[in-house]
C-alpha cells in the first residue's frame, strides 16, 4: 500500500511566510520584490522627467524644492519561483525502517515533509514552485507553476518517493551532476532548495560546491539542508558492542565497535560539516543543518522565523 503524506501535518506552520532575500522575477502580483520597476505597492527613488510623458507620477513636493520636474519610480512586488531539489539516493533511507513514521523519521521521510510543507505556504502565498529529484542523476524535473493541479502532481511525486524497499535498490548520490542540469534548466531568477545529506559517492566537495556556484552565478538564490542523523551520521551514539555496518548505497559491509573509533569519527565528521559550512559562507548559500531527530516541523519554523528577522 503506498505511502500517504498526512495533509492535516502541512498546515502547522499559522501565519509564516517564506519570502525571497534577493529579488526574484514573477508573472503576478504577491510578497516579493522584483527587478523590474512599474507604478505599484512601494517607491523606490526619482528620475528626471521627460517630456511628453504622462504627469501623474511628477513629484510636486520636489518640483517646489528645485524647481525641476521629477518622476516617482516603484518597486513592484511579484511571486517567488522556487525550485525544491531532494536526494533520493540509498543513503536518503537511513535509518531504515520498514514503517517509517514522523516519531522516528528517516532522512528522506524528513526532507518530504519538509519540502510538503514548504509547498504548503508557496501556494498559500500564490508562489510558483517546481520539483528537481535526483540521485546518480537527475531523475525527474517538473516546470514552476502555481496552480493547485500542479501543487497536487508534486505531492504526489514526494508520495511515491516514500516507499522503505526503495532503499533496496541500491542509488548512489552524484549531486553536482543533477545541481548542473537543474542550473542550466531553470531560465528565471529562483530560489532553490536543497535537501541532501551530501554523501556523494565521489567525495569530491569541489565538484559539488562548483555546481552550487553554478547555480549562485546564475543569480539564484541557494538554500541547503544538510539533512543527517544527528544521533549516529554524527555522533555515532551507540551502545559499546560490534556492529555489522552497511553502506547502503554500495552495500559493502564493515564489522567494528563504534565504542573504539567514536572519537577519531566525531572529529572527521565535523571537519567535514566544518568545511561545508564555510564553502556555503564564502558563495553566499544559505547552510541549514537538518538533524532528523529535531522534527521537520522544528527546524522549518526555527528556520522561516530567522528568515523572516533577517530578509
């Protein structure tokens, strides 16, 4: 029987809104800024007038001042384009379970709910949002469209991906690919969401944060969610006994005490989250680290409340 998103779980997040930091370009009127002036919601600043033009946005104020003609200039607000991008991979599964459920999530039944919800207050707010998935390459990507048609076609794309014998079929992450593809996809200024636990198959952090600021240069802002297991991806809390380790992507296995090598792994673990932070400090990506065990709903709002102080 597949698996459900419970709807009533989306709509917990009241009166936050998720508004774009940098300007964005839309096709009808809503809560962001956009590049392109007109006469509409906000002023922006004054230019010379020019004759033969209407004189309805004169400054007359300023006329009396100076003495010379100016005309007021807008800001229009517009609709964010938003494209959510999950990690499918193997790996996306763990912790395994045969029943996943939001008491004890795995990583990608996290990042659905998250991204769920986060569609939620797009069409709430009348926004444009599109769906990228990918694994060892980019498997699926939609169009950005605001309609509740389409809202409901990506919902049911995040239902499918919720299934634990997908966990079986061995997908490997190869991020910087996809994040390429999507760059050279997406032909509008967007923000883009990233949900990932970034372990990519190469290990190649260069390859990765060169597709990212592929995204950066195409002026889209970048937002990534470090999903991880905070428990055990990073502090390997365990109880002091062997352990069979399986990598589920690769399916190669490795027989330890997590009690002997627990300090040497915390260190490695947070070199690495470290250096990710800084890489996403230096190209000006929003870095959230997503501990599962937090809750979708904790993080997202802690995360939309600080957005909302900041921008």
């Amino acid at each position: 029987m597949p698996y459900s998103i419970q709807h009533h779980d989306l709509a917990r997040f009241g009166s936050l809104e998720f508004l774009a930091h940098q300007v964005v370009e839309g096709f009808i009127t809503g809560l962001h800024k956009s590049p392109f002036h007109g006469f509409s919601v906000e002023f922006a600043e004054h230019r010379l007038y020019n004759s033969g033009e209407s004189t309805r946005f004169i400054d007359w104020k300023l006329f009396a001042r100076s003495g010379k003609l100016f005309i007021k200039r807008f800001e229009e607000e517009t609709n964010l384009r938003c494209q959510l991008m999950i990690d499918h991979s193997s790996s996306m599964y763990f912790p395994y379970r045969e029943k996943p459920g939001l008491e004890q999530p795995d990583k990608l039944l996290f990042s659905v709910y998250a991204a769920a919800s986060i569609m939620e207050l797009l069409q709430r707010q009348r926004d444009a949002m599109g769906l990228s998935l990918f694994s060892d390459q980019l498997d699926t990507h939609t169009a950005v469209r605001s309609n509740k048609i389409h809202h409901r076609y990506l919902l049911s794309l995040l239902e499918k991906l919720i299934d634990p014998s997908k966990a079986l079929e061995n997908h490997k992450t190869a991020a910087a690919e996809a994040l390429h593809q999507v760059a050279e996809q997406i032909h509008r200024r967007s923000l883009v969401l990233i949900f990932s636990d970034l372990m990519d198959e190469n290990n190649q952090p260069d390859a990765m944060f060169e597709a990212l600021q592929h995204l950066r240069y195409n002026k889209h802002e970048v937002v990534l969610f470090h999903v991880i297991d905070g428990q055990v991806e990073a502090g390997l809390q365990l109880d002091n006994r062997p352990y069979r380790f399986v990598d589920m992507e690769t399916k190669e296995a490795l027989k330890l005490n997590p009690f002997e090598i627990r300090e040497a792994y915390k260190k490695a673990f947070h070199h690495k989250s470290s250096e990710i932070k800084l890489r996403c400090g230096q190209y000006q990506i929003d870095y959230v680290e997503a501990d599962i065990n937090k809750g979708y709903h904790h993080i997202l709002s802690e995360y939309l409340i600080k957005r909302s102080k900041l921008y």
